[in-house]
C-alpha cells in the first residue's frame, strides 16, 4: 500500500517568504562564472569578497509527480559591472511544466525564452504574480537598489535543466543604463535548434 504523506504547514512572511525552511541553497559571485557578460568584472567581485548574489528558501517536498514545490528566492540588489544580479536561469527538465512567481518585495524582471529564443518579461514588484507556461526557460533579475523577493510554485517532477542555459545564454540581457534598467541583445547568445516555440 503506498504510503500516505502528512500535510505540511509553513510560515510565510509577506515580503521575505518562507520562514524556517528546511533548506537554503546559496549561490555567491563565484558560482556565477560564465553567466555575465563582463567576466572580468565578476572576477573582481569573486576576489573582492565574493557576495551573495541570491538565496533559495524551500520546503523538503518529494519531487514527484502530483506534488507541489514551493521555495523563496531572494535576490540581492548588486551589479556585475553594469550587468544587474540575477539567477543563473534553467528550463525545466520536463519540458511541459508551467511555473508560478509570486512577488513579494523589491523589484525586478521575470524573463523568459524558448528554446527558439523568442523572449517575453513581465515587471515584478510586490503583488505581481507571473505564470511561466511550459516550454519557456526562466530567469529572474533584480534592477531594484533592495533585495527582490518572490515566492515560486512548481510541479514537483519539473525538475531543473541548467545547461541549455549554460551553453547558450539568454538572447537579451538587462543592463543599467543611465541609471535605467535597458533590455539588450545578447552578444553571446547562442542559438539551439529545436521544434518547440
Ligand atoms: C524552480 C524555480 C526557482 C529557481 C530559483 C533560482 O523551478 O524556478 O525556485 O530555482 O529562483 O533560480 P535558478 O535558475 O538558479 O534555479
Ligand atoms: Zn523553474
């Protein structure tokens, strides 16, 4: 007989997320190589000293079919050289799974691609709830001078794939530009061939 899973009750502060998680994934400067654009400038910030770019907060949910993940990621405000922090980005591994953003503090861009690189952003401040369909690979960017905080909402067998990303990057970055956040081409963004999107 399958075994019967307790249900869970979490704490959720409105503008900073999960409280108490299970656990806390972090990702500082060093875990970024290869992400920015101006790599000699986050080369910098690693020896400097190093700093957090984001924080993921979750709860241990089985990533399973018909389960639900839920986490907090939290992203510092920050720039690597005039490039703002971000995630590093991913599409799920189960291709047809959608995702759910829910804005809780801070500001910033919800930026999304296909495989084909047709790109779409939604503006995130508190209250903005962004719906990633499936298909759409996903990265979140802080233009804020505060921490931008946002609740995420995923099926549990979506899983993570962080290597299109790695290989190919994102077709627009966002940069600041007199002290504007501007979305621009990728220079190093690499095509893949796919039929989706
Ligand atoms: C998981 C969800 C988020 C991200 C988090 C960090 O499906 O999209 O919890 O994992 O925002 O981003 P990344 O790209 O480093 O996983
Ligand atoms: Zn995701």
């Amino acid at each position: 007989m399958e075994k019967l899973m307790e249900p869970i009750r979490t704490l959720v502060d409105l503008k900073r997320g999960i409280v108490d998680p299970d656990r806390v994934t972090e990702r500082k400067a060093y875990d970024m190589q290869g992400m920015y654009q101006d790599e000699l400038a986050l080369k910098k910030l690693v020896s400097k000293d190093n700093p957090l770019i984001y924080q993921v907060s979750g709860v241990n949910i089985p990533e399973e079919t018909g389960h639900i993940i839920y986490s907090t990621t939290i992203i510092s405000p920050g720039k690597v050289g005039n490039e703002y922090f971000m995630s590093k980005g991913h599409f799920h591994v189960k291709e047809d799974t959608a995702e759910i953003y829910l804005c809780l503090e801070g500001e910033g861009y919800l930026l999304m691609q296909t495989r084909k690189g047709r790109v779409s952003t939604i503006h995130m401040k508190p209250g903005i709830l962004g719906y990633i369909p499936p298909y759409w690979g996903h990265r979140t960017i802080n233009t804020g001078n505060k921490e931008f905080a946002f609740l995420t909402f995923s099926p549990g067998d979506a899983g993570h794939n962080y290597e299109v990303i790695q290989k190919c990057g994102f077709a627009k970055i966002m940069l600041e530009e007199d002290g504007r956040a501007v979305l621009k081409d990728n220079p190093k963004y690499t095509p893949l061939d796919s039929q989706i999107g």
